[in-house]
C-alpha cells in the first residue's frame, strides 16, 4: 500500500484541483457518516440499558400486588368476621399495606404507564375511592370494631374488579409499549449498521481515491520533474541571460548565456550584489533605488512595454546596450527577481545602419527630385532662346531648304520640351505638388479634338483612326480635362507611334452611377504586341523595349509612367491587355463627376491672332541675357518698344519711372522675385498699378498659379514662349487686336493656317485641308442623321477640324447648324446647312489663295 500519509491537500489541489475537491467531498460524506454513527450507536447503548431495567417487572409486580393486598384484606376481614372474639390488628395491619400499595398507582413507572390513558384514570380514580373510604374508616374515633367489617367487605369486594381491570389493561399497556420498544431498539440498530457500512464502503472510497490520488501525484511529480529538467536546460540554452537575484540584490542564478554576455562564471558572480558585477558605476545608484522599491512595494519596476534598455557591465569594464525584462516569483517562501536580459549592441548597429542608409536613399531621392527640377529649370532657358529665335527665323525670308532646316530643329525643340515637361511632371508627382485643377468640359468634344489632331499623322502611315462614343457619354463632366486629354493624347500617340499596319480604334464608353460616372476608354491597336511579363515594366520610369521584345524602342520611357500616375492621382487607373502578334488594348478608367448642364462651348483660341499694329511700351523682367535678347527681338519685329530689368527690384522701379502697355514678368530672379515684384506693384499707386502682368516660368505652373494670380498676375505662361503665344497675350492686352481677331478675312484666320503650313508643310497643309473638304461634304450629305447624337458627334468632328485649320466662319455656321438640330427645327436646320455649305465654299477657295 502507497503511503498516504505523505500526500497533502495542497499538493493534491496543485497537481489537479477537481480531484482535490472530490476528494474534500469524500472526507465530509465520512465525517457527517461518522457523527451519525456516534449518534445511533448512543441511541443503541440507551436502549439496550433500558431494557437491561427490571422496571417492566416492577409494575408488573406492583399492579399483581396491589391485587393481591386487596385479596388479603378482604380475607382478612372475611375471618374477622366469623369470630367475633378475635383481634382485629391484622385487618388493620393489611388496610395499612393496602394503603401503600394504592400510593404507587399515581407516581413512579405506573404513573408513566398509565399517563394520558383515560380507562386507566377512571379505574385509579375508583381505586383512590377506595383508598379515600378506607381511610375514613381506619380515623374513625376509638378503637377498630367489629361493626365496621360488613362496610369494609363491601369496600373490598366492589373494589377488586377495578383493581383487576386495572391490573390486566396495565398489562395490555405494558406489552404494547415493550413492542414499540422493540421496534424502535430494531429500527436504531439498522440504521447503527447502515451508517456503519456506508462508513466502510466510503472509507473504501477514500482508500481507492487516496490511492489514485497518490499515483496521479507521483504522474504529475514526474511530470515536473521533467518539465524542470526542460526549463532548466532551456533556461541554460537560452540567447538571453537570466540572472536570478534575492530582494537584497545578490545574485542567485547566472545561466550559461549570461558567462557569454558578460563574461563572468557563474561561480565567480554566484553570491555576489548584482550592482558591483553587472551595473554600470553611473547606474549603480539608480539601481539601489528600483530595489528600495521593490522592498518597499514587493514589487519589481516595470514599464508598459515590458522590456526597457539600459547599459550594462562586461567583466572587461566594457558597457554595452541591452534589452531587459524583469519579473518576479516565489521560491522557498522568498519572493525572487528574475532578469531577463539581451545583448541588443548588433541590432542597434544594424538598425543605425538603416537608418543611415534610409537617410541616404531620401537624400538621394530628393536629390534626384531637385536635379529633375533644376535641370528641368536650366533646360528650359536655352530651349526658350532656341525656339524663340526659330520663330523668329521662321518670320525671316529663307530659302525651301532653310525653311525645312527651321522646321526640323523647332520640331525636335518641341519634342525636347515634351521630355522637359513630363520630367517636371514626374518630380511634381513625387513631390505630391502635381495638383488637379477641375474645370467643366464636354467630353465627347476632348475626345474628337484630340483624334482630329492625330488623325493626320495615323494617316500619313497609311493607318485607319476610328472612334466610337457611347451616346450616353456625350454630356458635361467636371474633372481636369487638361491632364484627362494629356493622357489621351499619350495614348493614341503611342499607338499610332508604334503600329505599322491596320487601325486604331478608340472607344469610349462609361457606367452612370447617382453622381459620378465611371468612363472607360480604349485604345486599341494591330501593333506587334507586348509580352506578358513586361505588362508592368512598360509603366515604369524610364523604361524602352526593344524591339526583339514586340515593340519599337521608345525614347523617353516617361509617358506611361506619367499617363498611369496621372490617372490614379485622378482616383483612376491605366491597364494594358496584350499578346504578341494581336495587338494591344490600353484601357483608362476615370470616375467623372456629371453635371447638370452642358458647359459654354469656348471660342477658338485659333480665331485669329493679327496683331495690333499700333506700337506699344512694353517691359521685359527676366535676369537671362538670352530670354531677354529673344523676347526683345519678338516684341521689336511686331512694331513694339521693349524696356528691360534684371530682376523684380529694377522692374519695381521701372513700373515706378513711366507707364507700360504691359509687363512680362519672369517668377525666379535674384534680388527679387516676379510675384513678391507684382505684389509690391499692385500695392501702390504708381501708372502701373493697373497694367496687365503676365508671368513667366520655366517651373511647372501649376506650383505657381495660384500664387500668380493670387499676388495680381493677369496670367502665367510656362516657358518657353512661342511666338503665337506672345502673340497671343498682346492679343488679351490690345482692344484692337480683339477687334481685329473678331473679322477675320474670308472667315479664315490666315495666321492660323501660316503657323500650320511652318509645322505641316505646304504641300501635306493642302493635302489635309482637301480631305477635311471631303469628308465634311460626306457629311453632310447625309445630315440630320436618324440619330441625333451621330449628329451631334459629326458636328463635333467637323467643328474641331475646322478650328485646327482657322475656318473661323465655318466654326460660325457650325454652331448655328449645330443649335438648329438640337432644337429639332427642320426649317432653320434647312437654313443653316446652305449657309454652311457656302461658308465652306468660301474657306475653300481663300485657302486654294493661300502662297
């Protein structure tokens, strides 16, 4: 048998709390079988003595004498009777038993017996009668006679039934009160012998159970023991250094990574204040404390984190970072502080290291923003002379080969202005200064200027150019239409770009939803295709395939990446669905927000820009040389008289001496910039306070616009300036200009068609025009359409090719053609379509006029 008598509650409850507590059950089921046991076992012991009693013998013997001493009487009064000379002492010794006799039927056992009993009363009522009557007769003066022994024969005889009912109903009573007894006495000694087995069977229980008990504690002692012998050789594998140290400092515990991490032996520390070996002299004080504390509270300072770092000690003198985490527990009744610790000196190198490395990457980046930036800036200075001074060579007389000459090099000064804006476009998105200016727009009008404008070049390869609108899509939208059309412009450029054979196809389509509509525009080509895996490389910055790769090798690898990033910034996105040798399909998604009614169709910036010819004083702001020296030149050959100032002071002071038709403003100079210049113009009281300021910037724009007009510009223009848009903003400055630009002659504006014969060519102008001829007469031919919105969507068609070649009065007849079929007049529209057909008569024959 296990020995019991080592197991302990607390034991048992550590090693498993429900048997512990079936087990405290067990013992409280023996403890109440046992004090019921004690208590029929008393109950037993009290009844086996009162049957040990004679007292059942002595009523018994009582009522049997009682009897019997009245028989004597009565005898004995019977022979007193018969002898008349006899003594009659004996009667009177035998009333005197009779009387003590008659005393027990009242008190004692009998009184017990018959108490509650009513035929009992009566019958001891009788009875004491007769006692009571033999009484009087013994206390009756002088001496006994025999007169009185007739009465007490009487007495007796009628008294002796009683006493014989009485005797035997005290047996009646008797016997029944012995088997109650017995049954009582028989009831206790089973339950005496119930108890007494459920003891038994609970005390075989708690053998069972203790023995159970003892095997589980010797399981789960083998357990611990194991699971011991695993912490302990953890404990000693462990990276981290756990140090065990006592309320009072002293180090108790030192694994085997704590001799690597600091150097000492375990017995060597063993013993020893853990302040002296492992805490830095300037920590030493500060640890005195936290243990203070922890004396003070029991408790060990933590932080919420849970690991704080400190510097700790090697047995070198060395200091080093560390990692700690301290907890408490109990061992022997002694509340113990347990360490955590972990050399963390290489991850901080690492992370300094990183740190480092990122700090360098972010210089690297914004130093590559701001070289994108300056280089941009710079790029753009010489390219406003370059392009100025072609312009200004194109005015000049020149041979058929200088002109081609002046043609090519400002063709690739526009294409090295392109690279310069979409590198600027790139450091405003990094930056996040790319901002989206919404405007209102139709945008099935974007859609055909921006294909009418390519048209030509798809059809100089021989490709076939088609678009398809969805009618519900031919509505006002509000977004940035500039940016929306620069994708556009991107993507059907580089489709006509790098397909040689078949067509183009641009779809546009949309789903309306309450506010906003999400558009989808496709542009699909029968190029050679792209390879699946280069679907993202081609989004990339400055990314070219070559030509093994499906498609021909691009030059700048920047208007994808622009057009996608552009899109998202738009919440959009730009996708591509391609395979070698089908095509590709460049899908742009843009939610557009609708809006009520369709925008003011604005004129045509092309209608006309023929100077004023009237000479007017003109200031020049710009701190380059060559700007100035080509701004000047521009002015002087439209009739102008040109003042110039190094930097926005000089300028303020020029503004200052004598009034100014109008100033050219550049924004970055020394001393002072255009826009604080402007401020300080406006601000005063000088003659040109009120005069039209146009700035110019070789930066993006739009990081300037706001402040521009904020500080009183009237516009601001992005360098380089072209002579049409110098032309341009002394058209906004000069009423006769706007008059002049109002009258066009023929309804052609022949400054149009002059800078597209400079940019096409004489002969591919012609050719051009003949096709827009054409192909409007087809048009027309079979307008109104069913349809009204093929209607509209010819209209439209027509209207941009005519604003591209300057047919001012055809844009005219256009509108009212267009405004007629809108309103389903079939007369006006009769009206509108003959006086459109001769507008285009007499386009026709000033363009066959033109040299």
């Amino acid at each position: 048998m296990a020995d019991l008598s080592k197991l302990k509650p607390q034991r048992l409850a550590k090693a498993d709390p429900g048997m512990a507590r079936f087990g405290y059950f067990i013992l409280a089921a023996i403890g109440i079988l046992f004090f019921a046991l004690l208590v029929f076992g008393s109950s037993l012991a009290r009844d086996l003595r009162g049957l040990a009693r004679t007292d059942t013998d002595n009523i018994q013997w009582t009522l049997s004498q009682v009897e019997t001493e009245l028989a004597r009487l009565g005898a004995a009064v019977a022979v007193a009777r018969t002898d008349p000379q006899s003594q009659l002492n004996t009667v009177r010794f035998r009333s005197d038993i009779m009387l003590s006799r008659l005393s027990l039927l009242d008190t004692g056992k009998i009184g017990e017996l018959f108490a509650g009993n009513a035929k009992a009363d009566d019958l001891r009522g009788k009875i004491q009668l007769f006692g009571d009557q033999l009484i009087d007769v013994l206390d009756q003066p002088g001496a006994l006679n025999h007169a009185v022994l007739p009465q007490m024969a009487a007495m007796v005889d009628e008294t002796a039934p009683h006493v014989r009912q009485l005797a035997l109903l005290g047996v009646s009573v008797q016997a029944s009160q012995s088997e109650q007894t017995r049954a009582e006495f028989s009831a206790t000694l089973l339950r005496t012998g119930g108890a007494a087995v459920a003891l038994l069977v609970a005390l075989v229980g708690v053998l069972i159970w203790l023995n159970q008990s003892l095997q589980h504690v010797r399981r789960s002692d083998s357990a611990l023991r194991l699971t011991t012998r695993r912490l302990s050789a953890t404990v000693a594998a462990s990276l981290d250094a756990i140090v065990t140290v006592d309320k009072t400092g002293v180090i108790r515990g030192f694994n085997t990574a704590a001799e690597e991490i600091f150097g000492w032996s375990r017995n060597e520390v063993i013993d020893k204040p853990m302040a002296d070996v492992l805490i830095p002299m300037q920590y030493r004080e500060a640890h005195e404390h936290g243990m203070e504390r922890f004396l003070a509270t029991g408790k060990p300072v933590v932080v919420d984190s849970g690991r704080i770092e400190l510097s700790a000690l090697r047995k070198s003198g060395e200091e080093f970072p560390v990692e700690i985490n301290i907890t408490s527990a109990r061992a022997g009744g002694e509340t113990m502080l347990i360490a955590y610790m972990r050399d963390i000196s290489q991850r901080i190198i690492n992370e300094q290291g990183l740190i480092d490395a990122r700090d360098r990457a972010q210089q690297a980046d914004k130093a590559k923003s701001q070289f994108l930036a300056v280089m941009s800036h710079e790029m753009r200075t010489p390219l406003n002379g370059i392009l100025g001074v072609l312009d200004l060579l194109k005015t000049t007389p020149l041979s058929p080969q200088q002109s081609r000459y002046a043609q090519i090099a400002t063709a690739s000064g526009e294409i090295l202005l392109e690279h310069v804006n979409e590198a600027l476009d790139i450091t405003r998105i990094e930056s996040g200064a790319l901002a989206m200016s919404p405007s209102t727009f139709q945008l099935s009008s974007l859609v055909h200027e921006v294909v009418d404008v390519l048209e030509p070049l798809a059809q100089e390869k021989g490709l076939r150019l088609s678009l398809e609108i969805d009618p519900a899509m031919n509505r006002p939208f509000r977004a940035d239409a500039n940016r929306l059309r620069q994708i556009l412009t991107n993507l059907v450029g580089n489709a006509i770009k790098f397909t040689d054979t078949g067509a183009i196809g641009v779809m546009v389509t949309g789903v309306n939803g309450p506010q906003t509509t999400a558009l989808k525009i496709e542009v699909q080509d029968t190029g050679p295709g792209i390879s699946p895996e280069d679907h993202d490389l081609i989004f990339q910055d400055f990314t070219s395939l070559a030509d093994g790769a499906g498609r021909q090798t691009r030059s700048d690898g920047l208007g994808l990446s622009i057009s996608r990033r552009i899109a998202r910034l738009m919440d959009g996105d730009l996708a591509v669905d391609s395979t070698p040798g089908q095509g590709s399909v460049f899908t742009l998604s843009l939610p557009l927000q609708r809006v009520a009614t369709a925008p003011t169709e604005p004129k045509s910036t092309d209608e006309a820009t023929t100077p004023d010819t009237a000479s007017q004083d003109i200031l020049i702001v710009e701190d380059n040389a060559v700007n100035r020296s080509v701004l000047r030149d521009m002015l002087s050959q439209l009739g102008h008289n040109v003042f110039e100032a190094t930097n926005g002071q000089e300028g303020i002071e020029s503004c200052a001496a004598r009034p100014f038709a109008l100033v050219l403003m550049d924004i970055s100079m020394p001393v002072l910039g255009g826009i604080e210049a402007t401020q300080q113009i406006r601000k005063g009281t000088g003659p040109n306070a009120e005069t039209p300021i146009f700035g110019l910037t070789a930066h993006g724009s739009e990081e300037y616009r706001d402040r521009a007009l904020h500080a009183g510009m009237t516009q601001l223009f992005t360098k380089p300036i072209r002579l049409p848009v110098l032309r341009g903003i002394l058209d906004q400055s000069s009423p006769a200009a706007t008059d002049n630009r109002a009258k066009p002659q023929g309804g052609v504006d022949f400054t149009v068609l002059a800078e597209l014969k400079q940019v096409l060519g004489h002969e591919k102008l012609t050719r051009t025009a003949a096709d827009f001829f054409a192909e409007t007469a087809q048009s027309l031919a079979t307008l109104p359409a069913v349809d009204p919105s093929e209607t509209r969507e010819r209209l439209h068609k027509i209207r941009g090719a005519a604003a591209l070649l300057g047919l001012t009065g055809v844009l005219t007849h256009l509108d009212i053609l267009s405004a007629a079929t809108k309103a389903d007049d079939k007369d006006a529209t009769a009206n509108a379509k003959s006086a459109l057909t001769a507008a285009l008569q007499d386009a026709k024959a000033a363009l066959a006029a033109l040299p």
